[in-house]
C-alpha cells in the first residue's frame, strides 16, 4: 500500500472521518449502566450502514489472527485493553469501557477510539482516561512533517511516565486507509529522531493505550480480547490524523 495518499484519497478519507467521528459520539452517548455490549455494537452497525458505508473490523481478519472479528465495534471494559468483542455483557456503574470502530467509505478506511465512563466512576478511573487523551493529543502534535515515528512514541510515553501507568508494548498505532491496518507500526514508546520520516500525505491512526498498573498483557480464548495481566483498569483512545505542511490534521474529529 502507497505510504503517501492521493488527493482524492485524502478526500473520502476527510468524508468517511467525519462521518466516523460523528458516529462514535452517538454510541460514546449511548453508553449507561444497564445497557449491554452487544446493543452498542448493533447501534454502531446501524449508524455505519444507514450512511452508506461499511464497518471496517466486521468479518476482518487481523494479521496473525486464526478467525474473522465478528462484530463492527470493539468494546473493551476494565481491564480489556482493546479488541473486545460485544455481548450480553451488562454495562455496570462505575465501569470504564472503550470503544473502538473503523468503517471503509469509497474503499477508503478510518479507525478512532475513546475510553469513556459508565456512570458515576472513581477519581483514579477518571484520571487514567484523562491521562491517555493527553496522551494522544501529545503523539498528534508530535506528528509533524520532518518529524519521526519515534517522535509520536516518546511524546505518549513522556505522558504516562510521571502517572507510572504501563504504557502497552506490543499493540500500536499504525497506518491506514487502503486498509484497515497498514505500514507503518507507530508505538506508543520510543526515541526522538528514530524511525520512519514523516512525510505529507501520510495517515496514521495513533492510539495510546495506558495502563493503571503494569504494561504486560495476556490474550483471552477469543483469539481477540487483550487485557492487562495484573487485572488493572485500561484505557485506549484514537484518532486517524494527515499529516500535512501545516501539521497533523485531525481527520476523525467530531
């Protein structure tokens, strides 16, 4: 897949992020104690479909994965990091739950997240999520023509380090577009100055994922749902930015 966009790309890339932003915010709404997983899913799907467009993770087949995801939106609560898959499960108060979602318009792919409260939750929950939007909006503005790979990832770790959250390791951010998961690998560490150069044209979805307690994971049976190993609350935003002359444009802001 060509790293650098066309003009017409970037179009319904802009089109589709919009439209995904706005998307997000309506199910993000929707979330309450009571309510289950499966009925933001079904909510996303309608929303997507009724547009026009198609969800980008239902029926998808990640790298390295032995099945298809058989849902449209993630939703992953507590100590899911990212990749749960919606179900009878009941929302309570005082959880937290991301949702992540993705949809294809004109064959062009956006992804963005948000980890939002379920209710009335604790001041630490609500710092985690605070911290991890800080964090991507750090790895946005690191995101500059001339800039790194690396740059993105030391300005979301610079975040998480005074918290001492565990900043995930081995899930990142990447590129995207002509497919739901592209070139290049963005993590959510690194170095100033190392890796690919930022070039305009360029889209990326950044998604800082931080932890309350260590960075180590596990994987469930699911093959799809990553939650943290010591069981501690999680948290993931996104957003699928341009990079530009101008700096990073946010492409999936509502």
């Amino acid at each position: 897949m060509a790293l650098i966009k066309t003009e017409e790309d970037i179009k319904y890339l802009r089109e589709g992020g919009k439209r995904l932003g706005a998307i997000l915010k309506k199910v993000a709404e929707t979330v309450k104690p009571g309510i289950k997983t499966i009925e933001l899913d079904n909510l996303a799907r309608e929303l997507i479909k009724s547009g026009g467009d198609t969800p980008a993770f239902l029926n998808y087949r990640p790298s390295g994965a032995p099945r298809e995801y058989p849902a449209t939106l993630c939703v992953s609560v507590n100590d899911e990091i990212v990749h749960g898959i919606p179900c009878d499960m009941v929302l309570k108060e005082g959880d937290i739950v991301g949702l992540d979602i993705g949809l294809s318009h004109h064959g062009l792919f956006v992804d963005t997240a948000v980890t939002v409260a379920v209710g009335t939750i604790s001041a630490e929950d609500q710092k985690l999520i605070n911290a991890t939007q800080e964090g991507l909006v750090a790895g946005i503005k690191a995101a500059k023509a001339g800039a790194h790979i690396g740059d993105i990832g030391e300005a979301i770790e610079n975040v998480a380090k005074p918290y001492k959250y565990g900043v995930v390791r081995e899930l990142g951010g990447h590129g995207v577009g002509h497919k739901v998961h592209e070139d290049p690998y963005v993590p959510n560490f690194g170095k100033k100055g190392a890796g690919l150069k930022l070039k305009p044209g360029m889209v990326l979805a950044l998604e800082p994922m931080f932890n309350k307690g260590k960075r180590d994971i596990t994987l469930d049976d699911d093959d799809f749902t990553f939650r943290t190993l010591d069981n501690k609350k999680s948290a993931h935003f996104e957003h699928t930015i341009l990079i530009t002359e101008n700096g990073p444009e946010i492409i999936t802001k509502v």
